[in-house]
C-alpha cells in the first residue's frame, strides 16, 4: 500500500506537536509490512530525515512547465501543460500579458519564480491562506505524476491538498484531525479555518482523531458521521541512550516546568497562579515557562505583578537535543491546557523520568493512569499537586517510576498498526 501523505512541517523545522507527531507515525508506518509514505510538505528545507519515507518539498515542484533537452543539438526547449489549468507567471507585467489571453474555465493564474517554482515560507505566517491554496495547486500535480493507493492529510492546513488529489486521482482521502479551531482559539472560533476544517471532514472518506475529546467535537460541532470517525491516541519516540548520557541538571533548587506553546489553549496563566500559591509555601523552588506564543508578554508581566520574576523564567522556544535537558533539569512537568486535542509533552517528560500533572481537559488524560489530573482553571488542586510532589520524595518516586513504565507502551508502531486498519476500511468502501 502507497499513501500520499500531506502535512505542514516535518522535524526539525518544526513549531509544536503536529510535526513532531507526523514524524512519529510515519516511522511507526514504516515498521509495517507493505507500507510505504511519500510525505509531502510546502518546505523541504533538505535536512530531514527521510529514512521511514520519500519526502517531498512543494517548493522544489515546478508548477505545468516542463524542459525538454534533445541530445542531437543539445537545445532545451520549454513547454506548458496545456490540462493542467495552471498558468505560472512571474511578475505583474506578465500576469496582464498573460491575462489578456484566452483560456479554458476554471484556468489558475499563479506567480512563480523564473523556474516556474512557487515560493513557500514553511511557517504560519500573514500569508498564511495563500499559501494553503498555492500547496492544494502542487498536491493537483503531485497525485497527477505519482502513484498512490491512499491519501492522508494532517490537519486543516493539508486538508485542501489532501481533497485537490483525491479530486485529480479518486484515491479515498484521509484526514488527520490533531485539533481544531474549537481548540486553539476557544468561542472566538476562526470562520475561513472552520470552513476549511468542515470541507475537509465532509470530502473525507474517514477521519482519525487523536483523542475521543477530539472525536466528540467532530462530531458535534462539525457534523461527521460517528461511523467515519475512529480515535487513534498518539505515542512518543523512545528516548536513545546518548541522549540520556547528555541529560545533566546542574542546580540545586527544585524545578517546576511548563514546555508549550504559550497561547490560550496551553493555559499558561493558570500555571503562572498556582506557581504563585506554591511560591508562599516554598522558597526553594524556580518555575520555568518553556515555549513561544501571543502570551507571552503579558505572562511576563504577570509574573512581575505578581512581585515572582525573580524566581519565574521564561526560556523561549526549545526543540531537540534543549527539551531534553530541560526535562533533566525538571523536577515536576505541568501542562494546564485548556483545551488539549491529546499532549505528547507529558509522555516525553515521564519517559525522562518526571512526574506530570495534567488537566482533565486533555486527550492524553485518557490513557494515562500514573499522572496527576486537575481541571485546569483549578489553580489551587495544581498548586497542591506540585507541591506535594516536591514535598514527599516517596510520592515523586511513585510517580517517576509507574509513569516511565505506563509510557513505554505507547509506541508509533502500535499507533501505525491502528492507521493502517483506517487505510483498508477506506479502501472497502471503493
């Protein structure tokens, strides 16, 4: 079996959980008999590692241009698509000579570059939207000029792609759900994003979620049919010996860590009160907000409000080798989201060997049984749980040593093994 896979970011140029799950599972997929990924991204940056499948960059796919070199007088002749429907240009006077011309409905014009390659930034950035319409063009000549069985599209940002090949080739489409706008933006809820993320459930022929709290709002809020909807939880790649010999902690004082995204779904300002109750409790104790987003400042001052800069740090953004010695350094792990679709963070932090504490608001609180659970906007339950796991070692022990054991069986190859399954019920219904 051949899937055509779409995502947004592929390690390591990667933002959050999203890129670090699609690594995951196609590692995991590889492991399988008779599996093979073409994984597509809109920015091959050339550095990652492309071991488990076939990586493709949108940016490097010229767009209906072709070259043509013949070997008796070795002159290259350049020719376009006339069935493609897409017209590259590349500056505003050609977009107007070009224009002037007459084509058949439905004929896309699209700046390019002089060979016909569209640029990608790779990021989320104000261009954002274009840059999802430019990457459902590609996905069009990359399901013409590839072979494939399935197509699998992760996340509202691949769902255009995902729908574009399996419009141009009638291969079943797939689509990934790892969270939706009900989660990252809470009631002010994005209309073009929920547009998109509604298109691209009603277009697929079965949609996986990552937590049944995921499931629930698919099903509720967007429409999808409960039988076309099957929850397949996330897992964690193992952590390797070498990277356990550089893992040193090289303070005295006790370590409370948030690792996110610092945005309203991550809940950071719930983090910042609890570490404010426990503050008056201890004063061996350092809080360390690991992460970037649009709160970042105002949890800064926060902080200062609240007179505890001097025991608050905020790290910025921290990805590879930097998480690890975060974890190391770490003496209790809080992720106090909101509105959490699954969490991988807390699997990575109780396989470095550090109790969580995690809100019942998130989909990985499904599965695991050695954490401790609040709700997170109870800010005093979070502020008892660390202190209590900073205050009894007997019940830190606990908790560090269930905790790395429970994680050691949520493995990608089992997650894999569930896809899969997904795979060959969409292919039934052919």
């Amino acid at each position: 079996m051949r899937v055509l896979m779409f995502g947004w970011e592929f390690p390591p140029h990667i933002s959050g959980g999203l890129g670090t799950a699609c690594y995951g599972l196609t590692k995991g997929l590889a492991k399988l008999k008779n599996i093979e990924v073409i994984f597509v991204v809109p920015k091959a940056f050339g550095d990652e590692d492309q071991t488990a499948m076939k990586l493709i960059g949108a940016n490097n796919i010229s767009v209906s241009k072709k070259e043509i070199q013949f070997e008796e007088n070795q002159k290259k002749i350049d020719y376009f698509e006339v069935n493609s429907q897409i017209i590259p240009y590349v500056g505003e006077d050609e977009f107007w000579k070009l224009k002037s011309g007459k084509y058949p409905k439905g004929t896309k014009f699209i700046e390019t570059d002089k060979s016909c390659k569209i640029d990608f930034s790779g990021t989320y950035g104000t261009n954002l939207l274009q840059e999802i319409k430019n990457y459902a063009l590609i996905a069009e000549i990359i399901a013409r000029d590839n072979t494939f069985d399935i197509i699998h599209a992760h996340d509202w940002l691949a769902y255009p792609a995902g729908i574009a090949a399996k419009k141009v080739s009638g291969k079943p489409l797939v689509i990934h759900v790892h969270a939706t706008d009900f989660d990252r933006s809470g009631k002010d809820v994005n209309p073009r994003v929920y547009s998109i993320e509604r298109e691209g459930m009603e277009m697929a022929d079965k949609i996986i979620v990552v937590s049944n709290l995921t499931r629930n709002i698919v099903i509720e809020k967007y429409g999808a049919s409960p039988e076309k909807v099957t929850t397949v939880y996330n897992a964690v790649e193992p952590i390797s010996i070498s990277e356990n010999t550089k893992l040193r902690k090289g303070v005295d004082e006790k370590i409370v860590t948030f690792l996110g995204r610092i945005t309203m779904q991550k809940g950071p300002e719930y983090f910042i009160e609890a570490a404010n109750i426990v503050l008056k409790k201890m004063g061996n104790i350092r809080f360390v907000m690991a992460g970037s987003g649009d709160m970042m400042d105002a949890m800064v001052v926060r902080a200062a409000e609240l007179g505890i800069s001097d025991k608050f740090h905020f790290t910025g953004f921290l990805q590879g080798d930097d998480v690890f010695q975060m974890f190391k350094m770490t003496d209790v792990f809080v992720m106090p989201s909101v509105s959490e679709p699954f969490g991988i963070v807390p699997l990575e932090a109780m396989q470095a060997n550090v109790p969580v504490i995690i809100s019942n608001q998130s989909g990985v609180a499904e599965i695991l049984k050695h954490a401790i659970k609040i709700d997170f906007w109870d800010t005093l339950a979070m502020a008892d749980a660390i202190y209590g796991l900073l205050k009894y070692p007997s019940l830190s022990k606990h908790f560090k040593k269930a905790g790395k054991k429970e994680v050691g069986n949520f493995k990608w190859k089992n997650s894999a093994k569930r896809v899969k399954k997904v795979y060959k019920s969409a292919l039934n219904k052919l």
